[in-house]
C-alpha cells in the first residue's frame, strides 16, 4: 500500500503548502522504520497503514479538544475484509520518533483485540445493533498488554507511559493545536460515540484470518489470562 495514497488528491493537496509535502514524504521513512522496529519486537507483521491529512478531533462541552492521532480500522474489499492502521500527518509530521514508535505499537494491540475478537465472534449486549458488530474504542482498552505481545522493555515502558489515560505527549499536542488546528490546516469532528468499528456481521461470519497470527494470538489470550 502506498502510504500516501491519500495525498494523490489534488484536493487533498492543495489544503496544504509545498514544504509541508516535501517533508511528509521524507518522514514516511521514519515510519516505515518504527514499523519495522514493532514488527521485530512482536515477531508479528504489522497490518497496512497509511497515513491521513484530515486530523480527527473531538471538541468537548468545555472547549477541550482531543486529538485521535491514529485508529485501527476494519474496512471491506472485494476479496472480503481486511483491517488498516489509519495515522494522522500531524502525528507524522509533527511527532518524535518515539511518540510515533509508541502509536504505532498501541494500534498492533488494538489490531490482535479486534482480530481476536472477530476470530470468536466475540460480542457485548451492548455492542449488537441489528446487524452489525460494534465496538467502542474505549472498550478497545482490555487489549492485550503490551509485556505479553513486545521483547522491548523501552517500548512497553513507553506505551505504558504515554498511555495511563489515552495518549498523553504534552508536546506534540501543543503543537497539534498551535501549527496545525489554529492554523486551519483540515480537521474532522468526531464525537467518541462515532469512534467506533462498525462490522456487518455477515462479513465476520465470512472472514478467513491468517492462521499463524490467530495462533499467536490463542498464545497471548493464555498469557494475558483472557481464555
């Protein structure tokens, strides 16, 4: 997948100004890099990613704003359904290595929940809606601990870290608002409750998950206690 995919839209590149694009572009090598580095440290390939130039945020009753730098969702094809990393350019753009490393692994244990739970077709009363297998991003947070899934004692310090209650990087948020949503630079409300995984339940009843990564996953269950 080309990582910039999205970027190829002549709308989508004119909401932003020639250095901006010349810098993601390099910056897709850093994240190809922390990729790489995840992948190592879980001995699990990492799903499809890309990265997204409309930032979702969601402004609360008080004013305040959150920032989702990145989301794991699931998506259909013609050959059935498959699941993409979705990470923010500001997070690309304006992240450190490590805040970016430390997203990225926090998304690959949203990715072993949700194949673990779609492999058991495992639902809550409260995540039926007809037809449709729901889930909550903040339900998302029983994922699987990182110490069960990473060798890197440095990354599971640093998820563990920026992570006590959503992610926390005082840094990269002010420059979030400052350079990037004060500046109008393109953004999207999305209130929590349509931060979501929406999943027809017949293309569950129907999606074939590589055996070898549902194997690894029966194995992380055990450890994190979960079976």
């Amino acid at each position: 997948m080309n990582r910039l995919f999205r970027f190829e839209d002549p709308k989508i590149r004119e909401l932003f100004d020639g250095r901006f694009l010349k810098s993601i572009n390099k910056r897709v090598e850093i994240f190809d890099s922390c990729v790489k580095e995840i992948e190592d440290a879980a001995n699990l390939k990492y799903p499809e990613y890309y990265v997204e130039p409309i930032l979702p945020i969601y402004t609360g009753s008080s004013g305040g704003i959150a920032v989702y730098y990145a989301r794991t969702l699931p998506y259909s094809t013609p050959s059935g359904l498959d699941i993409v990393v979705q990470v923010s350019a500001a997070l690309l753009y304006y992240g450190s290595k490590n805040s970016l490393k430390t997203v990225l692994a926090h998304e690959l244990l949203h990715y072993l929940d949700l194949v673990r739970r779609m492999s058991k077709f495992e639902m809550l009363s409260d995540e039926i809606r007809t037809s449709t297998f729901e889930a909550m991003y903040s339900d998302l947070e029983r994922a699987i601990k990182p110490e069960y899934v990473y060798s890197d004692k440095n990354l599971i310090r640093s998820i563990k870290k920026k992570f006590v209650d959503g992610f926390e990087d005082k840094g990269l948020k002010e420059k979030t608002l400052n350079r990037w949503i004060n500046m109008r630079k393109p953004v999207i409300e999305l209130p929590p409750e349509e931060n979501v995984v929406r999943i027809p339940v017949n293309m569950i009843l129907t999606v074939k998950f590589d055996p070898i990564l549902l194997l690894r996953i029966r194995e992380l269950e055990k450890k994190s206690g979960l079976v």
